[in-house]
C-alpha cells in the first residue's frame, strides 16, 4: 500500500512537472474574427418615375365608321428589377350616352435592350389594327420573326373589367389590357424584365350606326400602368 501511494504521488508530480513546463514553454494568443452583411432594396421603377408625355389619342370632328390611330407610348421598365404590370384603360363621355359605340383596339410590342422600333413594324402594326377592327384577326401573341426576331407583339380589343357608371351621369368604364401576375399568354406579355420596354398604340372606332346624340361629344380616355416586384410571393 505505501509504495503504492508513492507511486502514485511520483505520477502526479510528473505530471505537474510537465503541465508547468508547457505554460513557460509557449505564449497564450489572442484571436479576433467579425462578420458583416448588408442588404439594398432594388428599385423598380416605370418610365423613371414621369409619366407618359404622349397623347393617346386625338380626334376632332370624329364620325360615325370612322378609325383613328393614336401615337405610340414608350413602357420602360427603367429600374433593376423585373416587374409585373397591370395597364388600366380608362374612357368617360361628356355626354350620358353609351360608351360601347367606341370600340377600343390595341397593338404592343415587347423589346429588349438593343432592339428598337422600325419602320417595316409601324407598318406591319397597321395592318394588323386594320385586320382587327374588320373581323379578319383575333387577339394574339407571336413572335415577328420576319422583321425583329425576338420581339413579342399582342394586338387585340380592350376589355371591360367593370360596369360603365350609373344611369343619370356621364358615361365611365375601365378596362384592362393585361395583368403581368395572372397566368395565360396575354397577361405574361405584361411581365417586363429589367431590360425591356414596350412600345404601345391605340386605335379607337365609333360605331357606324352612331345617332345624332353623339355630335359634339367629347371622348377622354387614359391609360394608367402600375408595377409591382416579380416575385413568386408577390404575384397576388
């Protein structure tokens, strides 16, 4: 028992003997480590904040079977996000008659950076227009590979969205063009990449059987576009 303890007591002194040799032998270090982040908010931005200084359309003395073009209007989606759009046409009369005798047509091609409009497009997108408002064309959505490969174009009517205002005042409607968050070839054709723009024309027709009531009626319309982030959780 007592070498025992002795030889356990020589272990322990050992050992000791060896902890203290370390601390004398080597120096402690310090050690620093930081960690920094930041995040910046894109912007998303249309026409870089102005409105449109183009007229959509202007007519005077407008008669029954008679087709007006309008000026084409620039949608650049000018910030560093792509964007979701929703164009809002909205009409109202001067005068408490009915708002269906004008019938509201539309052309739009989508360009990307580097591509521009031409002549042999303003030309092609009369024809279209003119096919449209005689029945010939439907509403589509095609590629114009002939003219600009790559480049999307859509022409069709106006749609209603809601009801014209109650009986006893001026006649109002709004109308949607598209909606870039819903699903189908028209509304995808309002989503806009950070390097795109669309160049948009009007053309408006009042009915042929269009009565006296309409003489000196004033037609105003506008056209609102809004946009919001493309993103999957911002789609509704």
């Amino acid at each position: 028992m007592f070498k025992l303890k002795n030889a356990f007591l020589g272990s322990a002194l050992v050992g000791a003997i060896v902890v203290s040799g370390s601390f004398g032998t080597y120096s402690w270090f310090t050690s620093e480590t930081n960690a920094a982040g930041e995040i910046t908010n894109g912007t998303l931005e249309i026409n870089n904040g102005q409105d449109m200084d183009s007229k959509i359309v202007e007519a005077t003395g407008f008669a029954p079977s008679q087709l007006k073009y309008g000026e084409w209007l620039k949608i650049e989606n000018t910030g560093d996000m792509d964007a979701y759009l929703k164009a809002t046409y909205n009409q109202s009369l001067s005068a408490d008659v009915p708002l269906d005798a004008y019938k509201v047509g539309y052309i739009a091609y989508k360009f990307s950076e580097g591509q521009e409009m031409t002549d042999d497009i303003l030309e092609e997108s009369r024809i279209y227009l003119d096919e449209l408002f005689n029945g010939t064309t439907n509403e589509v959505k095609s590629v114009s590979k002939a003219i600009a490969p790559g480049v999307e174009m859509v022409v069709g009517f106006v749609e209603e969205e809601v009801q014209p205002a109650a009986k006893g005042m001026s006649g109002k409607t709004k109308m949607v063009l598209g909606d870039g968050s819903k699903e189908g070839e028209k509304h995808e054709f309002w989503q806009l990449n950070d390097d795109q723009y669309i160049d948009l024309s009007f053309a408006i027709k009042l009915d042929e059987k269009a009565g006296n009531e309409y003489q000196g009626v004033s037609y105003t319309s506008n056209l609102n576009v809004t946009a919001k982030q493309m993103d999957d959780g911002a789609k509704n």
